[in-house]
C-alpha cells in the first residue's frame, strides 16, 4: 500500500483509485431499483429515444440538443443504455479531471479521481439520464485543453455549453477575464461560434433566425408567467452543501478560497505570479463562483424555472474537485511527511464515508437499494395490471409519469389528427371544458395525485364530476402517514355514453 501513497504523478495511483470510483458506481447500479433524477432524467431520455422520428426533437432546447443526440444511439437499445453512457461519462470526467491536475503540476493528482467521483451529487446522479454527467464530461475537456493552452480548440469546445444546457451561458460569460488577461483576444469571437451554429442550423429548419432564445422554454416561461417555479433562500445551496460536495470538499474549497486571497494580497506587493494560482483566480473561482451565484440568484428570485435543484452542481463538479485539490496541494508543499499522509488517508477515507449519507445512500454493506423505487411507479404498474385485466391495454393510455412511456416503449411525441397512431397522451390534452373535450371514446386515463394534479393541473375533483369519464378503480398507497395521499392513483375511462 505504501506505493499507492508515494507522492508521484505516475498514474498507477489514478487507476487504482479510478477502480475504487467503479466499484462502488457498479454496487448502485447492481442494486438500484430505479435510475437518479426523476421525471427529468425519463424526459431526457425519450428525447433521445424517439429523435429518429420526430427530427425536429434534435433542436429542442428543453431536451438539451447536445445531450439529445449524443444518447440516441444508446437510447435505442432503451434506458439502461443511457445509463450505462452516464456511467461511463463520469469515469471518463474523473479521469481528465486527474489529467489537468496532473498538467497543471499537482501533487498527488491521483486524489482528483475521489474528489470529484465521490461527491455526494455526482453518486446521487450519475446513474441516470440526466444532461448533467455529459456536461460535467465536456467541461473537464474545457478545462484539460485550456490548462494545455490548447487555447482556441478550448474555447471553441466551450461556445457549445449554452446547447449542452442553459447556464452554459453563464460559464461562457467567466471565461471572458482568463482570456482578456491571457491576451487572447482574438479567440473571444470564437465563444460565439457554437450559438451561431445552432442558430444557422434552426434558422434552416424552422425558418425562425432567433430559434434560440424564442424557443429557450426558460425565457419563454419568464415572458409568457405561464410557470412558477417557487423560489428560496439565496444561500439554499450554502446550506445544502453536505448533499453536494460534502465536508471534506467543502472544508479544501474554502481553504483555496484562502489561499487565493492570499495570492492576490502577494500580487499587489508584486511578487513573482505562480501560474497554478494565476488559473484559480482567473479560471477556477470564476466559473465556480459565476455559475453558484446565478443559480443562487435565480433561486432566490423565483425565475427561469430553477426549482433549487442541487444536482446542478454535478455540471461544475471538475471545477470544484480541482479547487479542492489546489488547498490539498498547496499544504503539501510543506513537506511534512505525517501531514501529507493524513491528508492521503483523510480524502481516501473521508471521501468515502462522507458520500453515502449525502447521497442518501445506504452503505453498500447495509443490503439496501441504492436507489429505491420511485413511489408512484408501484401503483401505476397496479394500475396497468387492472387494465390488462380489463381487456383495455391495447386503448389509448393517458398518463403524466413519463417513466410509464420508457417502460412501455411508447412514443408520447406523435401529432396530429390520425388517433390511430397513438398509444399514449399525457393528462394535460383533457380540455377543462367539457365541451371541448376531443380525447377519443374509451381512452383510459391514469390519474395520480402528484403529477397530474402538479404539472397536469388536472384535479380529482374535475375529474370526478366529469359526465365525460366513469371511474373504474383506484389504488391507495399505503403510507405510515394514514393522511398521505400525494401517491394515490385512479383509473378512469373516457365514455359518452
């Protein structure tokens, strides 16, 4: 074990420890019942599933164009493929991430592969069909080819990030400072290049010269206020910071934070620049800092549908992992023997210990899922079954629980007025008023208590009084809380009889 720990920028340390990473990524996967993210990883993954036959989903914003066609050839052999990509994206993320430590002459870089692998909101989201991973996958590209001084193949990778996903603009807006600094003013016209493309693209095929910002479904939420996404504290993901990089993250992040104030203070007094500083100041805090404080902001103000999500965060978790290492590398520059040891042992040890509980994770020898089960999809195979039962499989199924479509392999994104080549619709097509209620006769609707009344605004109530569809069963969920109801489901059937 001692050479695991020798202080060499060899990589048999990095692949040790990037198989450590594995290990522990294989248990949840082995053990999940379910992927991480929800309804938006499902969302993400019917982009990719179904682009092939509705083109125009290659350019929707909402699906994240990049995303979108990077997974479709995975999502055709269905979502455990995409999961598999993920997987694959992060480890890949770890081990760039490691590569631009080691290019920027970091002491032990092997320890970046656990900083950023074992923050808690890359396990809670990497086994998933979340954007976020692939993003993550890109911005340690960025950063190994800037570090490389790669300059212009990394900014024109960098124009990209706002079709990756939306704060993407954000941290195209901090490279600005590196780039004036490091006189690279010729390549800033280049930030613009993946935009202009994207819209040259969109303009061919809608027509429309400002595709990108008139179909951005954030700034089309603002301007239309059909959407309210709640709002927060501004410093929510401060005090969230346990479930996203974790203490021993968090505690490194704010040291280099320290010692790059302390940089500054030797640049005043006009000491010789340390170019590893020089990128933490100029790179590194910028884009981390840029990209929290939007997110604070736009969580505190209650726009662009943030919601507060924390798994956000797994977009820049490169930068921080390598923020995190700087402090680590900074105090091992000291030279004391012990004192490098510890810190070894700490972030080996740490990381690993501290993962699981900000994951909300058992730990892989508890026997538990990694993952459970997302509640309504229990009663909704319940309810699926009824319906078989019934004979009514083959009718048109109305739902809001996009995992119902993964599952089913249906197509939610068909149109037009051919009802034949439909085998799903979502909750939101029942028209409120009754007279202009179109869905076919004998569609069955499954009505749960969460997403239909949320995002469907389909009340119980409505439904019931609704001469328009007859009640066939339901399904309680059974919970502790005997008053707990946001899981029930219903079955209906559209008749005019």
């Amino acid at each position: 074990m001692s050479s695991f720990f020798k202080s060499n920028r060899n990589s048999s340390a990095a692949i040790i420890a990037l198989f450590g990473v594995a290990f522990v990524y294989l248990w949840v996967a082995l053990t999940a019942e379910s992927g991480g993210g929800g309804q938006d990883s499902w969302n993400h993954y019917l982009f990719a599933r179904w682009c092939h036959n509705h083109p125009k989903l290659m350019l929707d914003l909402w699906g994240k164009p990049f995303f979108t066609i990077f997974a479709s050839p995975f999502a055709q052999l269905g979502i455990h493929a995409v999961y598999f990509m993920n997987i694959m994206a992060t480890l890949l993320t770890a081990w760039i991430t490691y590569l631009t430590g080691r290019k920027m002459g970091m002491r032990n870089p092997w320890m970046l592969i656990l900083l950023f692998g074992f923050q808690p909101i890359v396990l809670a989201n990497f086994y998933s069909a979340l954007t976020e991973p692939t993003n993550a996958l890109v911005i340690s590209l960025i950063l190994y080819l800037i570090v490389s001084k790669k300059y212009a193949t990394g900014v024109f990778l960098a124009s990209f990030l706002p079709l990756i996903r939306s704060e993407g603009m954000i941290l195209v807006v901090t490279l600005l400072p590196f780039l004036v600094v490091n006189k690279q003013l010729r390549k800033l016209p280049l930030l613009l290049s993946g935009t202009f493309v994207f819209a040259v693209i969109g303009a061919f095929i809608s027509g429309e010269w400002n595709y990108f910002f008139e179909h951005n479904p954030y700034i089309r939420f603002e301007r239309e206020g059909i959407f309210d996404p709640g709002k927060g504290d501004f410093l929510h993901y401060f005090h969230a910071q346990s479930e996203i990089t974790g203490f021993w993250v968090s505690l490194m992040v704010i040291i280099s934070f320290l010692l790059v104030t302390k940089y500054i203070y030797s640049r005043y007094q006009k000491k010789a620049p340390s170019e590893m500083s020089n990128l933490m100041f100029w790179l590194m805090f910028p884009m981390f800092i840029g990209f929290a404080f939007a997110h604070s902001f736009i969580w505190w103000a209650g726009i662009l549908g943030s919601h507060g999500l924390l798994r956000v965060f797994v977009v820049v978790a490169p930068i921080i992992a390598l923020i995190a290492h700087y402090s680590i590398h900074t105090i091992m520059h000291l030279d004391v023997r012990r004192l490098n040891q510890s810190l070894k042992w700490l972030t080996t040890l740490g990381m690993f210990f501290i993962v699981f509980p900000g994951a909300h994770m058992p730990y892989p020898w508890q026997g538990k899922p990694s993952i459970a089960m997302y509640p309504p999809i229990i009663q909704f195979n319940k309810a699926y079954s009824f319906i078989d039962s019934l004979g009514l499989s083959n009718n048109i199924i109305m739902h809001q629980l996009p995992e119902v479509n993964v599952y089913r392999d249906w197509d939610p994104f068909v149109e037009g007025t051919d009802m034949s080549k439909y085998k799903t619709l979502y909750v939101w097509s029942i028209d409120p008023e009754i007279k202009n209620d179109w869905i076919p006769d004998s569609t069955v609707v499954i009505w749960d208590n969460l997403h239909a009344r949320r995002e469907a605004y389909q009340r119980l109530e409505a439904m019931v009084a609704s001469p328009n569809y007859k009640e066939l069963k339901q399904f309680p969920y059974k919970s502790k809380n005997p008053n707990d109801s946001i899981f029930n489901v219903r079955v209906f059937i559209k008749s005019m009889k």
